[in-house]
C-alpha cells in the first residue's frame, strides 16, 4: 500500500506526457539492464546539476566580493550614509540631508542616487516618499 501511495503522491506532482513517461518505465523496471540504465542516467543528471550549481556558487561569491569592494571604495559622506541606513534600515533625502548637514536637499538627493546606481541601495516608494535601503 505504501508503495501505491508512493506512487499517487508522484502522479500529482507530474504532467501527463511526464506520467506517460513514468508508465512507460514502470513496464520495463523488472529489466535489471533497464534499472541500471536508469541509475546510470540519474548519475549523469545529478552530477551536471552539481556542476551547474558550482557554477552559480562561483558567480554568486564574485558578486559578493564584488559588493564588498564596492562598499571599500566609498567616500566618507558615503560610509556616513551607509551607516546610518543600517542604524535605521531605511532612509530619505531629507534624513540624510539632517544627519550630513547639507543645506537642500538636492546634496543628499544626489548622493543616494548615485549610490543607487552603483547598486548598493535599493529605492523603496512609500506613498509619496522614497527611502534608501541596502540593497
């Protein structure tokens, strides 16, 4: 029975040319050369996909680094920025022009967006306000 359950817990999760698929498979299970086969072939899958995802790790850890360059190379007004952003989580114009000492806003604007750009802060839009988060 709890092989039949097995089976009907796949059946949901699969598409019907997948079924047939399966159906098709289950009649030759009983082949030890089609068993083996099949295991061989499911190595092959597991180990691209391995590689694959290797791949990925690397991308994902060059970015990083990449990041934390970037966050290396900034000037004070900036580290000032980013500092207060973690302290608050979140940021405005206006904010930044208060805690910097900046005379407008355009300053602080200015600042935010070019970080912005460098991809280090992200823009959330709340009603007719918009704060800066890390990105």
């Amino acid at each position: 029975m709890a092989g039949r359950d097995a089976f009907d817990a796949l059946r949901a999760m699969l598409q019907v040319d997948e079924l047939e698929d399966l159906k098709a498979i289950a009649a030759q299970v009983k082949d030890p050369t089609t068993v083996g086969l099949m295991i061989a072939l499911l190595i092959e899958e597991r180990r691209k996909t391995n590689q694959l995802l290797q791949k990925i790790l690397e991308k994902l850890e060059r970015l990083e680094i990449s990041k934390e360059k970037e966050l290396t190379d900034l000037s004070e007004a900036d580290e000032r920025i980013i500092e207060l952003i973690r302290e608050r989580g979140m940021v405005t114009a206006e904010d930044v022009k208060e805690a910097l000492g900046y005379k407008g806003l355009n300053g602080a604007s200015a600042r935010l967006n070019a970080l912005y750009k460098r991809g280090i802060l992200k823009k959330v839009r709340k009603g007719r306000k918009v704060y800066f988060a890390l990105a």
